[in-house]
C-alpha cells in the first residue's frame, strides 16, 4: 500500500514524528510495532491501531513489526495467532519482524533479576485481596507490604526458586519498588512476575512465572529498538511506569511512549469477553458472523479492506474519546463499493411477468455494463425472454403518491432491455397478485420510446435463465448507539439484525461468482458470497450495505 502518492491530512502524531526526523532524533529512524495479545480475533478498534503503526512506518521508510504479546498463557492460543497475522495481510500491511514477547522471557528475567539486585524489586508474600488492599485508593496513599525491606540476597533467592517451579500459584509476586505514596496507583510498588502453571503455546512447560503486561511491554519496545510505541489513552497513566523501568535498566533504547484516543464506534462493542459471550451464547454464528465488529466478521460481510483503511484516515487521531457515529464506517464502505462493485440484477421477493406479444421461446442476450462509470470492467451477457421476474415491491394496484414504478396500463423500463406496459393482473383465490401480464414496446431497446416519457426503472430477470439463491440482508446487531451502556448489553441487541431470503432469484452470470468480488444488486444494495455457505454451486450472498445512508429497507 502506497500512502506517498496524495496528501495526507495532518494529525497530532504526524507531526511529532515529523519533528523528530527533522531534529534527527533516533537518528533520523522511525520504527513502530503493532503488538495484540493473542487471545481473540481482532476487531474494528484494532484496525486504527493497525493502520496508524503501519502506515506511519510506511509514510517515513521505517520498520513496523508485528509483535504477540503473549505473557497470558491461560487465554491464548495459536488459533489467534493465525487469525491475527491473515487480518494484517488482510488489511494490507505487512510486517518488518514476526516477534513475540516470549522471545524475550530469559531476558526479561535477567532484567528483573538486575532490578532486585538494585533493591528496585522484592518478592512479596501478600495475596492478591491484600495488595490490592495495601494500594490505597485515588485519595488515599498506599501501605508498605511487610516484604518491602526483605533483603536483596533473599530476594534473589526467592526469585530463583519461583523460576524454580517451587512455589504455588499465587504463593509470591515479584513487585517493582518505587512509591506506595505516589499519586499515580501504577507506580505503587506494581507486580511485575507472577506464579502460574499454565502450558504456553509456544514455550511449552519451560516457565511457571510470566512477566506482567507493563513491565514486558517497554522492555520488548526497547530490545526491538522501536522509536514510537504508539498506543491508545488508557495507557497514559501507565507511561510513568513504562519510562521508570527503562531508566533503571540498562536497555539497548528508550523509546517514546504516545497515546492516542481508541476508536469508539456506535452500534457496537469491542469488549473482547463481551463478543466471546455473544459467540458462545451463539446470539450470533461465530467470531466472523457478519453482524460482528472484528475484522473476520467485516471481511465475511464484503467490506474490502480500501474501507476499513479510509475509514480510519478519516477519523483522525484525537487525545480525547469521542464516539464515531456508524454512518461514517457505512459512508466510506458505500464509497469503495460504489466505485468498484460489478453491477447485477437479483429479485429477492419474485413476482411473474408474462410480456404477452413477445415470441414464444424466443430468448435475446442483452449485453449489459458491469458498470455505468467503468467501461474497463466489461459487460455482460443477461438472457431475456418471455417470463421475467421482477420484485413485489415494484409493483402497485393501487400506488402512493410519486409511486414511480409498475401500474396498471402505465409503463416502466426494464433495466439494460424494453419498457413495458401492464395490461392484466391476476390474483389467486384469495385476492393475492400471483402474475402479470405485460406487453412491450420492440422498438424501445436502447431508445426512449417515441413520443412519450417514461420515469421508472425496475430490475427484472429471466425465469427461465434466473438462478435461487439465498440472500441474507444483515443490519446492525445493536438497536441503541451504546450498548455498553445498557444494565446488559444483550437487552440492546437487535431482533431484526438478520433476515434470511430463501425464495430470491439472481440473473444467470452469477453462477460465476466468486467471494473475491463485490457486487451491487441494482436498486436493492451491496452483496457478496458468504465465504462458508457461499461455494459448491450454493449461491448464498450477504448484504454488505444498503445502497442509500442507514439501515432501512431499500
């Protein structure tokens, strides 16, 4: 992905960098990393995050790597791993180095060990329940652990039998020693190794201890030399801690901690045990159903990666949280579809037409633009003949006001092909309309017709040559903009997300469709093939997004 070849707008972080290369700091590099935790599928947050490292990197010639911050064993697993690495390609970017933090955990631990040697770490005795006791409060200082003042010798020596596998979980921590007085609670005296016997996917049993998020995560910076560790604003308060254990520890760099505002977008959640819940609870198909935020769940629903990454330039980047109305996602999605999905005829609710004065087993393939705007994109060839099928809905006994489609013994064009008239309708038993009979006008192909004007266009396909297929039009899965606002989130999730079609017909060049292209459903919105249910001849589309702003029925 170029970013060089238009003008980017200005943001906050930006700029830092550009002053910093302009002043030669870092001599002039700039190395970034993106670093998950691999214990759940990426989502639409972490596609801001995504972009912003990559792309700045990208924008000054500098290095991005991909990082797994994997110290957590008990809720990560190689499955996110691989999800994580195919929804970076994905969206475009590829990394400069492949790391994880496990790479790093015998350097870690001799940095810890450094830092006891220093009287700057102790072992501590106390529970969890009583060193969150100990801490103090916002108002309130904390308390000295009775472990605080142990020796350094016996300090090492714990530490070592923690390695050692000689303790039980939970029975010691190793804490940083800095001020249980300080106003920020991060730096009262945090835990930087624990105690847990948990296999790690990728290290085995070859450790019982793990270091802590905060203490791992400015040393693997530092080691990796990256220059700006860019994260988002829950992470300020945090930087005093990430900046003190560089300073105490001879370290290959320091790098420069900058925080940014996460991406809060309406009519979702990102909360990973959150959307866990909504998988295993199965109010939705799976971690990639297309109602979900992550990047699995977008892709499945046909948003093109060009959206995701437009999407977050145009955002921007703030320091202070704000909420991002859902319209703009769908904005930019429509957009990139706009410009580049091939154009098709669906009928989704079928109504027969019978053209009454067109020949008998005739059929006429009409060659028809893939789209109006992109010559280069071909045409197509649409069969048509004596049946057609066109929606329900574009036709009216009794039309309202403006009603611009099919009447009785008015007209209205079939797209690409005739205007025809309704002369007949007819209804079954119970008052219903099962058919219509219609005559066309030959000379009207192409042409308006002489002498009159007419202002509908309606799609239509073949009966004979139409194939079934199955079209699921998905919405929003929340009904209110905040979810997580609610008592219980799942009160606001929204009854109507989905609506499955089964009886919908789909002109005859689909059979080739492929889960690589998008397509407009002329009139009716943007589809793609459903990438599982969508192959073997199945032709299963999703409703990316409707053709016009918000979700109603086009």
């Amino acid at each position: 992905m170029s970013t060089n070849d238009t003008q980017l707008p200005a943001n906050f972080i930006r700029q830092i960098i550009a002053n910093d290369i302009s002043t030669n700091q870092h001599n002039g590099r700039v190395a970034t990393r993106f670093p998950p935790e691999p214990n759940g599928y990426l989502h639409i947050g972490h596609a801001k995050s995504i972009c912003l490292n990559f792309g700045m990197a990208l924008e000054n010639n500098g290095t991005c790597n991909l990082r797994f911050d994997d110290t957590n064993p008990e809720k990560e697993s190689d499955e996110y791993v691989q999800a994580i690495m195919r929804d970076v390609q994905w969206l475009g970017f590829n990394w400069s180095e492949l790391r994880h933090a496990s790479d790093y955990f015998e350097q870690l631990y001799d940095y810890a060990t450094q830092l006891i040697e220093k009287g700057l770490a102790y072992v501590d005795s106390l529970s969890p329940e009583q060193i969150r006791m100990y801490r103090g409060t916002l108002t309130e200082p904390g308390k000295e652990s009775p472990d605080r003042c142990r020796p350094i010798a016996e300090n090492l020596d714990l530490f070592k039998r923690m390695r050692a596998g000689e303790f039980s979980d939970g029975q010691y921590v190793l804490r940083a020693k800095i001020d249980m007085a300080s106003p920020n609670i991060n730096l009262r005296d945090p835990a930087i190794y624990r105690i847990r016997r948990v296999h790690h996917q990728r290290t085995g049993d070859t450790w019982c201890i793990y270091p802590m998020y905060d203490y791992t995560h400015c040393l693997s910076d530092a080691l990796e030399h990256i220059t700006h560790s860019l994260c988002t604003l829950e992470f300020e308060d945090h930087r005093p801690l990430y900046d003190w254990v560089l300073e105490q520890l001879q370290t290959p760099s320091h790098p420069q901690q900058i925080e940014f505002a996460r991406l809060q977008l309406e009519y979702t959640i990102v909360s990973k045990r959150k959307l866990n819940q909504l998988v295993m609870e199965k109010h939705v198909s799976g971690w990639d159903d297309p109602r979900m935020p992550t990047l699995a769940g977008l892709r499945r629903a046909g948003v093109t990666p060009k959206a995701i990454r437009d999407f977050c330039e145009r955002i921007g980047l703030t320091k202070q949280n704000s909420w991002i109305e859902m319209g703009v996602l769908e904005y930019c999605i429509r957009e990139d579809l706009n410009d580049n999905a091939v154009r098709v005829m669906a009928v989704l609710a079928p109504l027969r037409v019978v053209i009454s004065n067109y020949p008998d087993g005739q059929t006429e393939n009409l060659e028809i633009s893939n789209h109006p705007q992109r010559p280069e994109l071909g045409k197509r060839i649409v069969p048509f003949s004596k049946v057609i099928l066109i929606e329900q809905d574009d036709f009216a006994e009794n039309p309202p006001p403006k009603y611009k489609r099919l009447v009785p013994g008015e007209e209205v064009r079939l797209r690409g092909s005739y205007v025809i008239r309704c002369e007949e309708v007819i209804k079954d038993a119970d008052g219903n309309i099962i058919e219509l009979h219609c005559s066309y006008d030959p000379g009207t192909l192409g042409k308006n017709p002489e002498g009159r004007k007419v202002k509908g266009v309606i799609q239509w396909v073949s009966q004979a040559h139409a194939l079934p297929a199955e079209v699921r039009l998905y919405s929003r899965l929340f009904s209110v903009p905040q979810p997580d606002n609610e008592a219980n989130f799942l009160d606001a999730l929204n009854p109507d997300s989905l609506e499955v079609l089964k009886n919908c017909r789909v002109e005859a060049s689909l059979a080739h469709a492929t889960t690589d292209t998008r397509y407009q459903f002329e009139r009716t919105g943007y589809f793609c093939l459903d990438t599982v249910d969508g192959s073997n001849g199945n032709l299963v589309f999703n409703r990316t997004v409707t053709l016009r702003d918000g979700w109603v029925k086009d």
